[in-house]
C-alpha cells in the first residue's frame, strides 16, 4: 500500500465500528408488537443481521408469515418505518475504534465505509460519528448488489483511486471475510461483533483482531 495514499480501509458499520445491534432490535421488536408476533431476544437478532435490512426481517418474522410473499412485504415496509425511528439510537464506537480509525486516517490511510444496511441511515450515522473529511464514502445499500458481492468495495476503491491490492476491508461477519476475499482485498475481520469467533476463523481471513488497536499493527 504505497503511493499518495498508504492504501484505502473499507469498514463494515454494525458489529465493526459501533454496536447498532440495540437500534436494530428495537425497530424489530416495535415490528413485531405491531404484528403480534413473539419478541425477538438480542442474540436472535444478533443471529439474523449481515444481509440486509430485508433478509433481517425475513428471518425474525415468524416463518408461516415469511412465506406468504405479499404479506412479507408488508411486514418488511413497516420495519422500515420503524427502523427509521431507532437507527441513530447508538452510543457511539466501540472502545478504542474512534481512535484507531483516526490515526489510521492521520497516517495516511482513506477511509470508507461499506454496509448493507440502507444507505441513508449509513451516511447519518457516519455522519454523526466522523464527517465527510475523514470518511469521503460512506455507504449502504443501494442498486449495486449486497456484499459480499465485489462491485461496491471496487466501485469504492476506483472512486478513491485504489486498485484492490492497496485496500484492506475490516468486518465482524462471515459476509464481509467474503466481501474482501472476492474483491481481491486485505481481509481482517474484528471478533468484538455479531459473530462467533470460530466462524470467523472458519473463513480464514488474513487477519483476525481483538481490539482496535491491532488494526495499528496490521497497517503501520
């Protein structure tokens, strides 16, 4: 990762930089007492995040009603509403990843961000939490496919001016490993986040990291 720029760092938003995961299973518990169906606990919704907002949904409602395409989509579009009402309901980074991500940036890194949740609710949170000086992109979902498709990550890197060998992609899930792998990228995934560490390791990511501040050892 040489040149004007060490190289670029592509970030995951929920389970990697901060926990969403309480503003998420607020909107899908407020979804399903609308709908009467059982509350969903942390680790259900926990096991059901990495794909969307609609895959989310599809797996928390209950599966007789997943099943009925028309009335999936109904439920899926008052999530929505829902979920617009509870997204920004974080406390902010996770201890320490504020921190690493801004020397990274001070050491001559760009940054993005890259999440499958929609894309305004991305660009406000990472908003809120860095400004556009520190993070140019951020986005979510939008008609380029879903990780771990290779379109967005490259579609970033060309923006930016990176080739995919300059990047690194840091994520907590088995679909971000996957993202990086098949964009041609530095994978490093976090084990603070929505999943297990052995699946993790499963996916043989180049890297694996505990903390934040090894993101500092990997990229010096």
């Amino acid at each position: 990762m040489e040149g004007a720029k060490k190289g670029l760092l592509i970030f995951d938003l929920d389970g990697t930089i901060a926990d969403t995961l309480y503003s998420i299973m607020e909107a899908v518990n407020m979804c399903m007492e609308h709908y009467g169906f059982p509350q969903k606990s942390y680790s259900e919704v926990r096991a059901a995040v990495g794909n969307g907002a609609k895959n989310l949904i599809m797996r928390t409602m209950p599966a007789s009603e997943a099943q009925n395409a028309e009335r999936a989509e109904e439920i899926y579009k008052y999530f929505k509403v829902c979920y617009d009402k509870t997204h920004a309901h974080i406390d902010g980074c996770y201890e320490g990843m504020k921190e690493a991500m801004l020397e990274l940036h001070a050491r001559g890194y760009a940054l993005a961000v890259l999440s499958n949740k929609p894309d305004a609710y991305v660009k406000n949170i990472i908003g809120a939490l860095f400004g556009k000086e520190i993070i140019p992109i951020a986005m979510g979902e939008t008609d380029l496919p879903k990780k771990p498709d290779p379109t967005a990550p490259l579609y970033i890197a060309k923006t930016l001016g990176f080739e995919a060998s300059e990047c690194g992609f840091v994520g907590d899930s088995e679909v971000d490993i996957r993202t990086a792998q098949n964009a041609g990228m530095t994978s490093v995934a976090v084990s603070w986040g929505f999943r297990d560490r052995e699946a993790l390791l499963f996916c043989e990511p180049d890297h694996i990291i505990d903390i934040p501040e090894k993101l500092l050892e990997i990229f010096d």
